[in-house]
C-alpha cells in the first residue's frame, strides 16, 4: 500500500496554530490536502498530535484523509505508527506547512520510483532538490522508516523524519535528482513558517487561486517574475 502521510499539528512556535489560517477560502490545512489528494494513491493520512486533533480531525474528514494521532514531538514514531496502523509499504511524505506542495512532482517521484523498482532498483528514499522550497515531497519505504524508528536517538532524527536515512547512504539507498528543468528557480520559497511566509502567501492566492488547486505552471511563471 502506498499513502501520502501528511504531518501538521497547532503547536507551531514561530506562527502559532498556522494550520488554521485562512487560506483561499478555507484553512491552510485544507489546501494543503486538497493538493495531495490529486497524487493517484491507496490512503491518505493526516498524522497530528492528540492536542491538535479536535480541530485537525474535520479537515481531514472533509478532504478524504484519515486522521491518526501520534507522540507531539517524536514525528518518526508518529509516521511508524501509520505504517503499522495502516499497513503502508511506502510513505509519500509531506507536511503541512506546504499548501502550494506539487502533486505533479509528487506523481513524479513515484513515477520513477516504479520505473527503479522494475529494474530491481528502487531507493529507500527518493526526494527531488532545487525547486522552490515548499513544493517537494519525499518518497520513503515503511521498511526503511521502521529501520530509522529502532536505531535513530538524536532530537533532530525523532523530530524531522528522514535525517538518519540520508544521513547514512551506507545503510540505505538515497535518490536526491535535481528537479525538472521548469522547477530550477534558484532563491524561491513558498513554504508558511512565519508572518511573513503567511502573508507572501495570500499574496501568491490572491494573484493566482481561483478556487481550484493553483497548477504548478502558473506558479513557476509567478516566482520567476518575483525573484
């Protein structure tokens, strides 16, 4: 089973309760799921802490996602406790401070993953990197989370996910290619970690959302004059 997990929860220092924002029309939250929930999978998942999940719980029930709460700062134990739950073999990952996340590069990256896989090649994590930050995705094998899960012990290995895979290229298979050409804007950013993160993007909505999730074309278009 394939499912996009995507980790959020209220507790946010730098912007507290940022997943609630208004954003288009509806909360940060929502658009960052409803842009996931185009990527052809078998789940989807909003990982959240007990805290969050009272507000958290009806986003994800209104997009499609099944809600599973988790350890507040362990957000490795969080997504191993998904697989298990759920049965995930591989984990597309994001999380959601991202609501202009690309599900293009998302299918993308599963695209290829699928096309290693056949050649009996297939990493344990795959992410592309020179694209605006806050469009990626990581594609990640519940073994090797599992892996990460028993072994990692540092803060930053708990808290962030994946450091101990990439990290250790002697134990595992790591696929970081350069995005697509179209992606290469050196500088962007459309991630939401503070005010102003916040406020670039209800600028970046209000120029270009019209209700539906804002294509990757038009938004490349838009960061290029911007830079």
């Amino acid at each position: 089973m394939t499912a996009v997990v995507v980790q959020s929860r209220l507790g946010s220092t730098r912007l507290p309760g940022k997943a609630l924002l208004p954003l288009g029309g509806a909360t940060l939250t929502d658009q960052v799921l409803r842009r996931l929930g185009q990527v052809s999978v078998d789940g989807l998942v909003l990982a959240t802490d007990e805290e969050s999940a009272p507000e958290l719980g009806p986003i994800a029930a209104r997009n499609g996602f099944e809600l599973l709460v988790g350890p507040a700062e362990d957000v490795l134990g969080r997504y191993c406790l998904a697989i298990r739950r759920y049965g995930i073999d591989l984990v597309l990952r994001a999380t959601g401070d991202n609501p202009l996340v690309s599900a293009e590069l998302a299918a993308l990256l599963l695209e290829r993953r699928a096309g290693a896989a056949a050649r009996g090649r297939a990493p344990d994590y795959a992410a592309f990197v020179g694209m605006p930050l806050g469009m990626g995705v990581e594609l990640v094998s519940a073994r090797a989370l599992l892996k990460a899960e028993a072994e990692a012990s540092l803060k930053p290995e708990r808290e962030h996910v994946c450091p101990y895979l990439y990290d250790h290229p002697e134990i595992f298979a790591i696929d970081r290619s350069e995005a697509p050409p179209a992606y290469l804007i050196s500088g962007a950013r459309i991630t939401v970690d503070t005010r102003s993160d916040y406020e670039a993007m209800l600028r970046v909505y209000g120029s270009l959302y019209d209700g539906k999730p804002v294509r990757d074309e038009a938004l490349l278009d838009y960061l290029r004059a911007a830079v």
